[in-house]
C-alpha cells in the first residue's frame, strides 16, 4: 500500500506461495473461505500444494512460532462468474477468531456504497518507500460514483466494479496488495465492499482506482459457500 | 554430514510383496527412531537391500530383497514407504560401476552373459558372495575396470565383454535450464555429494518434496525447483549450502521442448510468454534482461537461452505466478505483468442467454432442432417464450454437466458434504444435462458439474446483445448486516507503543 500507515486489519490475510513468500492479500468472509483477486493465481484449476493463507499477524515475515500467527493450507479454488476477477479460497481448516482475526462482513446483495462514504484498503505490498514494508499497512479512501468515475476512466468503470478518489498525494494499493479488501465502516461494522485488484497505475495521484464491487457477487460467494 | 539415507531412494506409500510365502521377510523393528536409523542398519548388511519404512509406528522392517528380485511385487501402501538400496535400483552407473547391482546381463555387443557361478564356456577364478554381489549373470565390476560393469560372455569366441551400462551423468540430459531433469546425478560439479531434498540438514531449506509434488525432488537427486540456470542440490558439505552440478546439455537450446509459447496472452503461468509488453501492471518500465542498473540479478540472457529473455520484455523465466519483469525503478525490484490478457482456456461461448437465463430449459434439443432456433441461437424474449431453448451442456470451467433427474418435485443432488435441495422456478424443467438456471442466479445458466472438484459452475454462455440488465446504481433503502466487522483498534495503539 503506498501512502498507507501500520494499522490493523484482523480479516486481511496474507496469501503465501510454495516458497512461503508472500504474493496476494485476501478477506476472510467466514471461518474457512477467503476471497480475493482471480489475478493472483494463474489458473482456475492450478494444484494449490504448498500455498498457505496466513493471519493474525501484523508483520509481513512473522518469526516462527509468533504468536497469534495461524498458517492454514489451501484446499480448494473457485473461480468467480465471468468477469468478476475473484476466486474464492476454501481453507484446509476453519481459522480461529480472536482479537487479531476477525470476520468482515459481506454487504447486501447489489448494495451501492453510497459517494463520500469512507472506506480503507489493506496489504503488505509495495510501499514504493512510503511506508513501513515490514508490517501491514492501511490506507483511507473516499468512494466515489461510478459516474464520476468514468469521467476519467472514460466509461470503461462497469457497475460490477467501483471506484474510489484520487487524493493529491499518491495514495493506494499497489504489487502484493491485489486481493485485499477494500473496507467501509458502515452500520457500526466493516463491510468489504470492494476488492484490490491490479490498477493500470499503483496509486497514482488525482487518479481514481478502480476494486472489483463485491455487492454485485455476493450471491455466488453465498452459493459457493452453501454447495 | 551425509546421511545413511544417502544411499537409498525411496518409493513413497509402497509395499514390496515377495509372492513366494515360504521366503519371509526380517522382522519389524519398532526401536529405531526414524528412516534414517534404519538406513543405518540395512545399510552395511550385505544380505539387506531394502527396508519398509512404517510412517505412523515409525518401525522398519529389512528385506533381503528389491522390485527387481523374482517373485517380487510392488504395492501401494497407506503405511509404509519403501526404500531401496540405489545400486540395485539405478539403470546407470557412478564412476566406475564398481558398487553396481543393477539386472542388465548382455553385453554391449548383445551377446548373453556367463552366469559367474559357472566355469563354461570361459573359466575364471571369482567366486560369487554376497560382498562382490557376483549374483546370477548379471554385469558386475569386480576389479574396478575402469570401462565399468562386464561380464564374461557365453560365447566361447568371446571370454568377457563390457556392459555398456551408460553412467548416471549420460544417462539424461538437461534441456534449457534442466526444470524438468529427473535424472539420478546425486554429485555436485566439485564431487561433493547432494542432501536428500527430504532432509533439513545438514542445510534448512523451503524445498520440502511434498510442497514440490511437480518439481520431482526425489532422494538427493540435482533437480532445479527455483528457475535456476541449471540443476543444483544442497550438498552434505556444512561449509557449502548448495552447488550446481555438472550435466550434459540437451541439442539446441533455443526452445523449450515442449512449451507452447504464445505473444498476445499467456497461458498458465506464462512461461510461454512471448510477447512485447514491456511494463508492470502498474505502468512502470521494465528494465532490460542483460542490464544490471538498476537492480542487480542472475537471470540473464545468455543463461536462459531458451526463455527468451530479449530486451525489457515481461517473461516468467522461474516458474512464478506470472510473467513479470525487474523495474526501472530503483525502490521497486519485481513486478508482475497482470495487465497481460491471459488466453481464453475455458470453453467459447456456445450460445446466449437472456436477462438470467431462466428461460432455457423447456425442451430437449438436438442437433436438427437448434437449427431451427434463431440464427444468433438466442430465445425469444422472455414474453414470448417459445419452444426454442438452449443446448449448451458444458460448464465455463469445460467441464461437462452432470445430468439432472427431471423429476417434478425438488430437485436433490448430493454434494460431498452436504445434501442440497431446491424447488426449482416452475418453468425451469431441468432437461438431460443442459445449462438452466433454477434458482434464478444472477450471473447465469450454470450446472453441476461432473468434476467432484467442482461441484457446479457457470456456463459460458454470452449475454444476448440487445439485453442490458438493469442498472443497480439506484442503491436499495434498507441494508442488512451479517454479525461481523468488528475489530479492536486499540491493537495498533499498542504497534505505535511497541515502536
């Protein structure tokens, strides 16, 4: 995350490859499944041997035996609808919820986050020097309309997708942050509302970034989770 | 620091059966601690050239015998692994073949050999025992000929011959950078000789063989899991943690063997990429391959001859995610090259769909009968229903549909864990194994799917050109919450008190 600060995000997971490095970010949804981006894994039907889902841990390299650190294995894929650019991770083993993992809510189905609402992005990616690259860092967006939005992106925003503004400094997610939540604190709760995926520019300044709008998904993710 | 396991390899969840009952194997020995003590007790008994190795009672027992004995039958094993001693086992030969006990018994001008028990036709004075392993006629080196194994032959005109037995280095060779080398070198280009991949010492490392099912690291094999420029081991050498080794290179090396390769998207993991982009997903310019400025690296051109590595152009020349490509910016060493459009693997779009479907399914096709639905094979409006419907019976994920009982009542399917059912939309009538939307899925037409992976899946199925769904930037009023979305904030309070 560039222009982001160290923070705290218990349902942002770091997805881990064979070597054990760190490679996407992800949300959990509920005690078994995390969602992220489809850009993260190079097929929908690759063997997921080796690739682990780590939480509880603030640190992008976390010493072993850290406590609160909960390494699970992958144990399935599920690819979104068409378009969507999401997978849904189901995990070897539910994880355990405590004060450094939490759930985060899923929004209503076709829910619209209102312009102006504020939410936060999330992940241990590229700072491009602007932050600490050790820890998890947060950074605070504004939504904004898609309408807006298309002004600059000249109408190529569809509604499964949503938007947030470009700030003056460059602010957002950036390499190894894809994947991660894109957060909004509504009704007394966090809400992922958007998903992290790769953006022409990382954070690039008075430019408004485009996520994946979960709302539009929640349906399949509840199916997938159900079948 | 060489383990005894060394000179084993192993054959993973397997049983090695002797159909003759009167032989019996030894014993199992419950007080050994692990493979590798019991390594060391086979190992240097003459009449021991395998052992079971009982993962859940950690116990081993010692067989006097291997898969190339006589009477002798592999078989999968959910307790044990088998481990056999290499030289019975490997089909080439180290250095001079001196410890080989392999089953070839020709020589290399085909002419049968002598059995070493016997004096006729051509007499001599070795004297098979179980140390020189003179067994039955097969090519040994009983005096270090430096030629390797021979024999002596049964024709009168020729007293002895070698064998020909190729040595473990020639046996295979290495094409581009040896990711796919199985062959048995076990030795490093200075001699040293390989750690068991299986083993975290003398060295630690990430290459556990169970996380690595596709990069083959068998025993202490050289093998390249990390897209190195050529095949490596780590060594038993405490002072030296990992070492290339010295392998003959396959003909040309200008293209991987049997990569497809392709310039306007990429496949898998885009190690076939060809293309020209040039910058990472996020716009920033790639550095050249044969430049060090500026970042420093070990992937280039020249090494990786066959991975294309021209100019600044996005390549996956070590098996990550994606191609990707080392910036132009100082602060940022790798990137990925998302913006890539991967090639269409899935299934092309066999036909479309209206608003969500829910009108296929009233009818079964077939062939003749498509031809009469509209050319675009789109159905009719959905006020107009009629009876031409959609035949499309794979899922996006080209895996075909499971068939569905049409029974009027709800629908069941059993799933692995659960059991599902529904009442399907009236007119959805699930026909043989076409597409359908019964619950009125808003991304489409899907399926079960015959793949117990994949329990259902969307068709891929395009949406017809003159249906736009309604939009849904008119936000619904009231906003349900699932009990979630709490989080403590004080925790980075306690970050900053920590800093």
């Amino acid at each position: 995350v560039v222009g982001g600060h160290p923070g705290n995000s218990p349902w942002t997971v770091s997805l881990r490859n064979r070597q054990g490095q760190h490679f996407c970010g992800g949300s959990l949804v509920k005690e078994q499944w995390i969602l992220t981006a489809r850009q993260c894994f190079s097929s929908c039907h690759m063997p997921l041997t080796g690739y682990e889902v780590w939480l509880g841990t603030l640190f992008q390299n976390p010493q072993h035996g850290e406590p609160g650190l909960q390494r699970v294995p992958v144990a399935k894929m599920v690819c979104g609808p068409s378009g969507s650019q999401l997978v849904l991770l189901k995990l070897e083993r539910s994880v355990t919820l405590n004060q450094r993992v939490a759930l985060i809510c899923l929004p209503p189905e076709w829910y619209v986050v209102p312009p102006g609402t504020k939410c936060e992005i999330a992940g241990w990616g590229e700072t491009k020097g602007t932050g600490n690259d050790t820890v998890l860092n947060v950074a605070l967006l504004n939504v904004i309309s898609n309408q807006e939005c298309n002004i600059k992106h000249r109408g190529r925003v569809r509604e499964s997708e949503m938007c947030t503004d470009g700030l003056l400094a460059p602010v957002g997610a950036c390499e190894g942050d894809y994947g991660g939540p894109l957060a909004c604190f509504t009704h007394n709760c966090w809400v992922l509302e958007g998903i992290i995926i790769p953006n022409r520019v990382c954070a690039r300044s008075r430019w408004p970034a485009v996520f994946t709008r979960v709302s539009v998904f929640v349906d399949w993710i509840h199916k997938v989770m159900r079948l | 620091q060489r383990s005894p396991l060394n000179d084993f390899q192993v054959l993973r969840g397997t049983e090695l059966q002797h159909l003759l009952h009167a032989v019996v194997p030894g014993p199992w020995q419950e007080d050994v601690a692990d493979a590798e003590e019991c390594a060391g007790r086979c190992g240097p008994l003459l009449d021991c050239q395998a052992f079971h190795y009982n993962v859940s009672s950690h116990g081993c027992q010692l067989l006097p015998w291997t898969q190339h004995s006589p009477h002798t039958r592999l078989q999968r094993s959910g307790r044990c692994d088998l481990f056999q001693k290499k030289d019975y086992i490997r089909t080439c030969i180290m250095d001079n073949g001196v410890g080989y006990r392999g089953t070839v018994a020709t020589t290399v001008g085909g002419l049968p050999c002598q059995a070493w028990s016997h004096k006729f036709p051509n007499d001599h004075r070795y004297t098979p025992t179980l140390r020189n392993g003179l067994e039955e006629n097969f090519c040994r080196n009983p005096d270090g000929d430096p030629g390797g194994p021979w024999c002596y032959t049964t024709d009168p005109a020729v007293r002895f011959q070698s064998c020909g037995i190729k040595s473990c280095r020639e046996a295979a060779c290495v094409w581009c950078n040896g990711e796919d080398y199985r062959g048995a070198v076990d030795r490093t280009e200075s001699g040293r000789e390989c750690q068991r991949w299986d083993l975290q010492h003398p060295h630690q490392h990430p290459f556990e063989p169970s996380k690595f099912l596709d990069q083959g690291l068998d025993d202490n094999y050289c093998r390249n899991p990390d897209g190195s420029e050529r095949p490596w081991c780590y060594t038993t050498d405490p002072q030296l943690e990992r070492e290339f080794c010295d392998l003959p290179r396959c003909g040309s090396e200008a293209q991987p063997r049997h990569e497809a390769t392709t310039v306007s998207c990429f496949r898998g993991k885009g190690e076939g990429y060809r293309g020209t982009a040039n910058t990472t997903t996020a716009g920033v310019p790639c550095q050249r391959w044969d430049a060090q400025i500026p970042h420093q690296h070990r992937f280039t051109p020249e090494k990786y001859a066959c991975k294309d590595l021209r100019e600044n152009f996005c390549r996956n020349p070590d098996g990550s995610e994606a191609p990707w490509c080392f910036t132009l910016r100082p602060g940022m060493r790798v990137a990925f090259c998302y913006q890539i459009r991967r090639c269409a693997d899935d299934v092309r779009p066999q036909g479309e769909a209206r608003a969500w479907g829910l009108e296929l399914g009233l009818e079964a096709w077939n062939r003749r009968a498509r031809a009469r639905s509209r050319p675009d094979g789109c159905p009719h409006p959905p006020q107009t229903a009629t009876t031409a419907q959609g035949s499309s019976t794979a899922a996006r994920s080209a895996r075909p549909a499971r068939v569905s009982s049409a029974s009027a009542g709800p629908l069941r399917h059993r799933t692995s864990r659960s059991e599902f059912t529904f009442t399907p939309e009236p007119h959805a009538q699930l026909e043989e194994n076409f597409c359908r939307n019964p619950d009125g899925d808003s991304h489409g037409p899907w399926c079960y799917t015959m793949d117990p992976g994949t329990p259902f899946d969307y068709c891929a199925l395009r949406r017809c050109a003159d249906d736009q769904p309604p939009s849904i930037l008119d936000p619904p009023d009231q906003v349900q919450f699932e009990k979630c979305g709490k989080r403590v904030d004080r925790l980075d309070q306690r970050l900053s008190k920590l800093r």
